[in-house]
C-alpha cells in the first residue's frame, strides 16, 4: 500500500470514528447541559464556591463569572510558577521569571497552551500537574459554558437568561471532560504514554553510559491537552516525543480526541435550538473546510516541494517514523484548524505551501471544527455575517433561527470579528518594524517573517502551536503575546455574552416564504464562502509576504 | 463604589473558590486515580517500556531512540565530533538537532526539532555542497553522502536514489525510536561485513524486527533500531 493510500485510509477511519460518536456525545451534551437535576458530588461543589446553580443570570452577570474565574486562574497560575523553587515536587526546577510566568498562565488560562518554556527543563510535577494540566480541564470547560450561553440566546425568548455560569462550569469539566479524559488516558497508557511520579532518574544505554529520564502524569495531562483542544506539551517536542504519542495507533487517537467535542457540538446546538437540521449545517460547513483543508495539506506535503526536501527525497525533516507524512499532515490540520496546538511533526519544517495552510487554518478564527466551544460560537457568530450578507442583497431584515439579526446584533457580531485580526497584524506590524524582535528568527527572508506572523497569529487566535524556529523567550515576545493571547480569548467573549443576552430578549419571528433556509445546502456554501472571503481580504497581503512567497519561490 | 468593591471581592472569592475545588479534583484526585490504575494494568508501559539485552541489563525504552557511537579518543574533549560505531545499525541523523534550538541529540534531557524550513540554506533555489554550514541543505548533503560512503561495501554499492528520506532529515521529537525497512535495507551489507555475519542472517534479522502498519493502514512501517541492535547483540556477542 502507498503512503498516500494509507494517509487517506486514515482519514476515512477518522471520520468514521468521528461520526459514530457524534449522536450519542452531542446529545449527552445537550442533556448536561439542559438537566435540573444536580448529583450529589456537583452540590458539594456548589457549597464550596458558595453560588447556586440554579440562579438565572443575564449576561453581564454570566460575563462577570467567566472574567472573575479566569482573573483569578491567571493569578494563582502564575504565582504557582513563581514559587516552583520552594514547592515540593519541583523536581529541583527553580522558579519561573516574571515575564515568562505571565505568558504561561495567560497561555494557559486562554486556552492557548503557548509555551515559551521547554518542558523537560523547566516544569515539575506540581506546576504540570496541579496547575497546568487543571487550567487544560476548566479553560475548555470557559469555552463550552460561553457557547451554551449563545446557543441558549438562540433557544430562549422574551427573558434575557442566559442560564448559571458556575453550574456549566462545573457541568463541563465533571460531566463531560472528566469521564473522556480518565478513559482516554488509560487507552494512551496502554500504548506507551508514561504515567508516573518519578523523579529526574538514570536508565541504562546501549552502548553504556545512561540518559536521564524525567517521570511524569504524561498520559493524564496528553488526554485533555487534546481532548479540551489546549496543546501544550508535557515535553518541549510535544506530541512527537514517544512518550507523550508512542504508537500510529494513539497518534489516530489523540487526532480523534482534539476532534470530536468541536464536532458532536453541533449536534448539542441543534439539540437546544429544538431543530437537528440547524446543526447539521454547521456541521456541514466545518466538515467542508476541514476535509478540504486535509487533502490540500497531504497533497503539498506528500509532493513535498522546497530545495531540501527534494535534495532528501521527501519532506521529513521534522516528522517521526512511526507517523509519516500522511498521519502527520492529518495532525497538523486538525491542530490548527482547532485552537489546540499540539503537534506531533514541526510546523516550520513544512513544505511552503504546508505553513500557509497551517497559518490560514487559524485565521479562519478556528471554527472548522474549532476549539471546544469557541469553534461552535465563533461559527455560530460566522453564520450571522452570512445571513446579514444574504439578506443585504435581497433586501429584507435578515434573521437566524427566528431572531432578527439587528443593528445591535450586526455590531456584536463584527466586532468580534475584527479583534483578532487586529490584534495579529498590529503586534506583527510592530515586531517587524522595532529593532530587536527579529533577532529571535530561526530562518531569514520570507520564512522568518511567517515565524513571527505565525507567533501572533497562533497567540491571538487561542492556538499555540509554533514555527517554533522562533525563539519567543524573550520579554518582548513573552509580554506582546501574553497580551495577545488573553485579549484573544476574552475580548471577543464579551460580544458573544452580549449578543446572546441581545437574542434572548427577542420574540421569535414566525417563519414566512421569504426567510431564507439555514438548513440547507445553498446557505452551507454561502457560509463557507462567506468565511473564506472574510479571512482572505483580512490577511492575503500578510500570507503574500510569508509562505505564499517561500512556497512561490520554490 | 463600595458595593460594587465588595461585589467584585465576592466574585473573585467564588471563583477562587471555585479553582480550587476543581484544582483538587483534576489536578489531584484525577491524576493520581489515572497513575494508580495505569501502575496497576500497564505498568511497564507507565514506567517508560523499558528494554532489557540478554544479561539482563536495562539498556533503554523501546520508545526511545539512542545513538551508537565509538567511545571518544579523547573523553574529556567536549569538541570531538562523534563517530557512529559502523558494527551497530545507525539511528536517524541528529546533526542539525542542538546547533539553532536546544535540542541534546539523542540524550533526552531536552527533546525537540531543528525547526529548519525547506528552503534554508538553498541558492538559487536549490541545495548544492556550498550550503552554508549548519543550514538544512548542508545538513542534507552531508548526511547523504555519509550514508553512501559508510554503507557501501566491496560488494554492494549504495545509489543515492536508493537513500531513503527518513537517512538524511532528523526527526520531530530528535528521539525517533525508529528507522524506514529502506534505511535498515540499506544498511545490512556493512552491518553484516562489521559483524562477520552472512547478510542472510541480517537480513532475516531486519525481517523480523520490521514493523507493518498498524491494522495494515495506521501510521507507516518500521524498524526499531534499539530493538534490532539488541537482537544483533545476541547474535553476535559472547
């Protein structure tokens, strides 16, 4: 069988994977997150923090919430790192500087999982497990909470309730990521993933002489790393390090847990809006763009065109063995198109065209499938656009799912779209045009320039993954993207809290001749084409400058 | 002011509230529960899979690749190039791992990639053997023209069309535990001349240890170069 046989084969057993799971976990969702009824454990839970679950809140009230708790992750976080030195479990790591701190707990707490850090070298125990690894539970479970308040939004009238932040919150990391994530981890176990508290130890070598070993609770950390689309790796090689991604097998695997709450969301949107067709189309559209994606990439790749790829017959630099060029094309596209950021083969040693793909993936604004909840709101924002688009040219009100789309909610709407690429080409801008930032660039020429613009694009847009050529340790990118990163998350999280309190004020609008069907295929093109026109006249002069003038060149 | 002041120092006590509890049960109960049952079902395979040679001795993880160099004549000069041991089966090239990023080849304390994009090194839009040192077209060109000089024997020469990608570009993690069957193909005839075997005992030795797609389609096939040098060792050593 060819390589290129086997990538496709591959992808087909995803999307197999993918599509059984689909009903039963969409509809789980929809139930937990539609439930009266507490279990014993959560109501323990609600006493501690000292918030009832079944308070309504409007949305400023619910945004409070969000804000609140993830202010206060970033500090604990953060202080966290900065007493690594005197902590027990520290595995002797010092602690963290100042600026360095900041970028990671912001990293972590915006569901970004940048990391300016090397793992292996910097990290112990306590931070990885008690403080990095919790942020990869409740950042993912921030991010379905917001998507839940906007599908209630398009679910509820005349009431402005957007439902309980705390009980969502807890919902989701107990209900749902904490199950997945303890059955996942044994599943990695089973093929390899070390799962352990040692310390830093010796271990005997071939040809005598002994390498050093750090232990770790690597399995428990790889499963909601990608499970909660987060990305940041235990080791500094991420998912290519055997002992974070041992086999092909828990490679398909860790592609399939990034995957599959982004997708199944759709099912639990259409759930809630009481209308399965209405989810079907968004799922419809991320499916699209994300197969379409993934064929372009293994094409480039497996073509594997650049002068040193072709002087080694092929484009592994970068890649592992057990993975190729097709298992790890299908990894690099799921990763960007996701706000995860894993990776298991290193973006920077992708073919030109391959880097453009990864840079384009995240500026659609990861929603084809998206990150765990924001790639449902940040298509479900998408989807007003498109309907506003539609009904500028037959000239009548627009409307989605029986709610007028309004001045107001326009205004929501656009400038959430506008944030992160504002926040990208400025910082890029800046950067290039200061002194020093461009000391940290691995490559020259248009390659260098794709590092930094793939710094901040990956930062703004919640991703994390690197053309990690770049060495980002230093203040300025650590401060500059840190800054970004949490602007990125929460910025546009206020619009979408306040777009959904503006729709759930709303009466319904009954359905005439002239509404314009959401449920079918016409409007899944138009919103595809609607996303790809507004990335394109975003960015094309940015991508022109990068990898569309490496992958020109050669 | 202060009832938005005591509002807002309500709020944030919820939330830390709220942190840690969760903290105690992601961040403690969940990983230790994951770690008792993974030590309990797998636990070779949660302490690294570890492999041990013939004595007995523990001489790697199965998922981790080494290097196979001579000894250094002088150990205490840190600038000696090493020299791969051509009697063992050689890993993927770490060369490049190490000089841009901080990678320490082969030796785990620090895992990564050389982060080399295709066209680094290239004039003209191509790579020739005026690359730059330390670029990826240099890297390339030399690790070729290694791997041809080392595996060519009396008998049998090395093509460099026959040169397989995974010969001359370093891997993701700089660990790769693993080479193509075309790699280890490739170097039977110096393995077995090394060694005073019969290439057909090489050759049935890389057989053996050749690792096919998983399920027939998963990933791509392999040859895990610790595992077939311990193999090797048995079969030759005392």
């Amino acid at each position: 069988m060819s390589p290129q046989t086997a990538g496709v084969l591959q992808l087909l057993a995803l999307i197999g994977a993918l599509a059984l799971a689909y009903r039963p976990l969409g509809d789980y969702m929809a139930r937990v997150y539609s439930s009266e009824k507490h279990y014993k454990p959560e109501k323990w839970i609600y006493r501690a923090i000292g918030a009832n679950p079944g308070t309504e809140m409007r949305w400023p009230a619910y945004l409070r919430g969000v804000l609140a708790f993830s202010a206060v992750s970033v500090l604990f976080l953060y202080a966290l790192q900065r007493l690594q030195g005197v902590l027990p479990g520290s595995l002797g790591f010092q602690s963290i500087d100042p600026d360095q701190a900041f970028n990671t707990a912001a990293s972590f707490v915006a569901n970004t999982n940048w990391q300016s850090y090397y793992g292996e070298q910097a990290m112990g125990h306590v931070v990885q497990t008690g403080g990095l690894a919790v942020q990869n539970f409740v950042s993912a479970a921030v991010g379905m909470a917001v998507a839940v308040a906007l599908v209630r939004g398009f679910a509820r009238s005349r009431t402005g309730e957007l439902g309980n932040f705390w009980a969502d919150l807890v919902r989701g990391t107990v209900r749902i990521l904490l199950p997945m994530a303890v059955i996942g981890a044994l599943v990695l176990v089973a093929c390899g993933a070390i799962q352990n508290f040692a310390g830093i130890h010796e271990v005997g070598q071939f040809t005598g002489g002994s390498q050093q070993w750090n232990g770790g609770a690597v399995a428990s950390q790889e499963v909601i790393k990608e499970l909660g689309t987060n990305g940041g790796g235990y080791f500094n090689a991420n998912s290519a390090h055997p002992f974070e991604n041992p086999t092909p097998f828990s490679n398909l695997f860790e592609i399939f847990l990034i995957l599959v709450i982004p997708f199944s969301l759709t099912r639990t949107f259409g759930r809630m809006v009481g209308n399965l067709r209405q989810g079907y189309a968004i799922l419809a559209t991320m499916a699209v763009i994300w197969i379409g994606f993934t064929a372009l990439m293994m094409w480039t790749e497996f073509a594997g065109h650049g002068p040193a790829f072709e002087a080694a017959g092929g484009a592994m630099e970068g890649k592992e063995t057990r993975f190729g060029i097709g298992a790890s094309a299908i990894f690099s596209v799921a990763t960007t198109l996701t706000s995860t950021g894993a990776v298991n083969s290193f973006h920077s040693s992708y073919t030109g065209f391959g880097g453009g793909i990864q840079l384009l993936g995240m500026q659609l604004g990861e929603i084809a499938p998206g990150g765990v909840g924001s790639g449902l709101y940040g298509m479900l924002i998408m989807a007003v656009i498109a309907v506003f688009i539609a009904g500028l040219m037959v000239g009548r009100t627009p409307e989605y799912l029986g709610k007028k789309i309004g001045t107001r909610e326009i205004k929501f709407a656009a400038c959430y779209i506008l944030i992160t690429p504002a926040l990208v080409l400025c910082f890029t801008a800046a950067a290039m045009a200061l002194p020093t930032p461009a000391n940290s660039m691995t490559n020259t020429g248009a390659h260098g320039f794709s590092e930094i613009l793939y710094a901040y694009t990956s930062g703004a847009n919640n991703n994390g993954s690197a053309f990690a050529g770049l060495n980002a340790d230093t203040q300025w990118f650590n401060s500059t993207i840190g800054i970004a990163m949490l602007l990125g998350r929460f910025l546009p999280m206020v619009f979408v809290l306040a777009l959904a309190g503006s729709l759930a004020e709303q009466k319904p609008v009954p359905e005439t001749a002239g509404t314009l069907r959401t449920d079918k295929p016409l409007y899944t093109g138009l919103l595809v084409g609607t996303i790809m026109i507004i990335t394109g006249l975003t960015y094309f002069p940015a991508l022109a400058l990068g990898p569309l003038a490496e992958g020109l060149a050669s | 002011m202060n009832t938005s002041v005591s509002t807002t120092a309500r709020l944030l006590g919820a939330g830390l509230r709220a942190l840690l509890v969760l903290t105690v049960i992601c961040g403690v109960l969940y990983p230790l529960a994951v770690t008792g049952i993974a030590q309990a079902l797998f636990h070779d395979k949660a302490n690294g899979s570890e492999i041990k040679d013939k004595s007995g001795q523990v001489v790697g993880s199965s998922l981790i690749g080494q290097t196979y160099h001579l000894p250094k004549k002088d150990p205490n000069d840190a600038e000696e190039a090493a020299r791969p041991d051509l009697k063992w089966f050689q890993p993927r090239p770490s060369n490049g791992l190490g000089t841009n990023s901080v990678n320490t080849q082969y030796s785990l304390i620090l895992s990564g990639a050389t982060n080399r994009s295709g066209d680094n090194g290239a004039v003209g839009g191509q790579c020739t053997k005026n690359a730059e040192d330390g670029t990826l077209c240099a890297q390339v060109i030399a690790a070729k023209e290694a791997v041809i000089a080392d595996n060519s024997t009396a008998t049998y020469t090395v093509k460099p069309a026959d040169v397989p990608a995974d010969a001359v570009t370093s891997s993701g993690s700089g660990l790769d535990p693993d080479i193509s069957p075309a790699y280890a193909k490739l170097q039977i005839h110096r393995v077995a001349e090394k060694n005073g075997l019969d290439v057909k005992a090489v050759e049935k030795l890389v057989a053996d240890h050749t690792e096919g797609r998983t399920l027939g389609f998963i990933g791509e096939p392999r040859v895990n170069v610790l595992e077939l040098n311990t193999a090797l060792k048995a079969l030759t050593g005392p």
